[in-house]
C-alpha cells in the first residue's frame, strides 16, 4: 500500500520509529506548507480520501496530522465527523468533561502524574477502535501521548515467558478496581461510579455494570469495588496480520492501591514477570512533542497509549468511535 497522496505530504516527527516495517506514527503534511492548509481545506482532503486514510490509520496504526489550521474543538468534532464513524461514550475511570459534540477531555487527573500505557477501555466487552486526539494547548514541558505497538509486547513476552504467557493466556485474566461515589479531580482515576454509569441508582448503577461485564461489591464508604473476568491476554484482530495484541491492563493494574490484576483461577502472577512486562512496553515506546493544532489517528486496537507527566498548561482533547 503506497503512502502517495495528492492531498498529503508525508512528513517526520521527533521520537517516530519504523516497526516490522511500517512508520509510526505516519505524520501527513500540507502538500504546500502555509499554502490550503486552513480547517476547510483539510476536511475537504480528508473527504476525498476516506477509505485511504482509514487504511493507513490500520496499516500503520497511528496516523499524526501536523502543519494543519486545526484552531479548536469545533474544528476537531468536523474532522472526527467527516469519517461516519460511529461514536462510542467512554466507559471508565478517567475523569473527563464533555466539550462539544463528540469532543471530550482527555484525562483530566493531575498533570503530574504518569497515566500508564492502555487500550483504551480495553475491560470492557465493547470497546473504541479508533482513539483520536487534538492538541490545542502544547505543554512547556513533558506532556507527551507515548503509543506502543502492542503486538511487539506480546512477541517478546512470548520469547522471555512463554510458560507464563500461556498459562496466563488459557486461564484469563481477573481484574477488581474501586471507585469512589462522587468524582474526584484529584485522581488520574478518581472518576466515581455515579459519573461512570450515569446514574445514582445503585441498582441501576448494577445492571449497568452487569450489561459491560462487571460485578459489583458495594462498600462502606459509599464507593463500589468492580470486579471483571475472565479477560484475555492478547487479541487477535482482523486485517492486522494475524498479530496478536497485548490486549490487556495487567501492569497498568498490577498490585495498585485500588486495584489488581490476577489469573482468573485467583493464582497470583509473579512480579518479576510483570515489571519485566513494564520495561519491555517502555523499550518499544514511541515518543513525540505534541505541537498546537496536531490530530493523532490511534488504532486502538492495536496500540497501547499513556501519558507523560508535564507542566502546565496543558490541553489535549479526546474523541473515541466504533
């Protein structure tokens, strides 16, 4: 599949890396910088070539616009639309305020603070297979949305571990995370389980749950502990060479305050196993500074993302599609 487009110039960016022969991300240009480059034309480009992009947001599963007129949030919700994909609501932890249409915040947790490497709302039975992102603020510093290439996870633990990949891998994965009653801003994954489900009704709030595969146990303080499983391990997905995706949280998880992550069986998993898994997923980062007015195609089901910490201010916006 060629990269040659009439409308788009490939371009680089900092940090991009050529993985099992394929650029990512794929940063697509002006054909003509300062020239057409404004929001109108854009949409127009992405219009022609639809079925072009979608494809090079699979093949190379993650796609960067740079160098366009993108100003704000309206502007972004066009080009989200200009696709027909069809909107997914997020489901998790992750504090976020609606924006505008289908334009959300990302994470709204302290900037301080590491969010680690996930598919995004990968526990649950339905599941976002695009991740779009807009930069409308740069950070000073940090503030970086690191993506992994989440089948070269899955190789190299097989190559280390393939003992525990498939004693993993045959008995699931469990999952438990708790989450307070009301929203707290000051948590990476303070968003409580009213907000998350969309009601105060703690039997609504429980058949809700049950309906994307949770159980829950409610506890003293108001809050509510999920409990999810079996998972599985790795993925595989159609059109995406049979590879098999690390399709899992299990470090992001592992051993936290509010949460763990276990075989489904209750066997515990051992930890050198899993920080082993930590660095490997560091080592095959890719890593890129957000500029003003970037728009980041991520194949959710194929790329792991995090964030890095950074200083203020700092403003990215989020939106997720089927």
């Amino acid at each position: 599949m060629e990269y040659n487009c009439k409308d788009f110039k490939v371009g680089k960016c900092e940090g991009e890396k050529i993985v099992d022969g394929e650029i990512m991300p794929l940063v697509l240009n002006p054909i003509e910088p300062n020239n057409k480059n404004d929001i109108n034309s854009l949409l127009e480009y992405l219009e022609n070539n639809k079925d072009w992009f979608d494809n090079m947001i699979t093949k190379n599963s993650a796609v960067l616009l740079r160098g366009f007129d993108v100003k704000n949030a309206q502007n972004f919700n066009d080009i989200v639309e200009v696709f027909g994909w069809e909107d997914i609501r997020y489901v998790g932890p992750a504090p976020r305020t609606h924006i505008y249409k289908r334009v959300w915040t990302a994470n709204e947790g302290p900037l301080s603070e590491f969010i680690y490497y996930h598919h995004e709302m990968v526990l649950i039975k339905e599941f976002p297979k695009k991740v779009i992102l807009y930069c409308e603020i740069p950070p000073p510093e940090g503030g970086e949305t690191p993506f992994v290439p989440s089948f070269r996870v899955t190789e190299r633990m097989i190559e280390e571990f393939p003992e525990a990949v498939e004693e993993i891998e045959k008995k699931g994965l469990k999952y438990t995370f708790s989450a307070p009653s009301k929203d707290d801003q000051g948590s990476m994954r303070g968003r409580g389980w009213e907000d998350a489900f969309g009601t105060s009704d703690p039997i609504e709030a429980e058949k809700r749950a049950k309906a994307l595969g949770m159980e829950m146990e409610w506890l003293p303080n108001g809050g509510v502990k999920t409990i999810l499983g079996p998972r599985c391990l790795t993925k595989v997905f159609d059109g995406r060479k049979g590879r098999r995706m690390w399709f899992n949280t299990l470090v992001g998880m592992y051993g936290k305050d509010i949460s763990s992550a276990m075989m489904f069986d209750g066997t515990e998993i051992p930890q050198n196993i899993v920080k082993r898994c930590e660095e490997i997923i560091e080592e095959e980062s890719i890593q890129f500074k957000w500029q003003k007015g970037d728009v980041l195609f991520l194949d959710n089901l194929a790329t792991l993302h995090g964030r890095r910490p950074s200083l203020p201010p700092r403003k990215v916006l989020v939106a997720t599609c089927k």
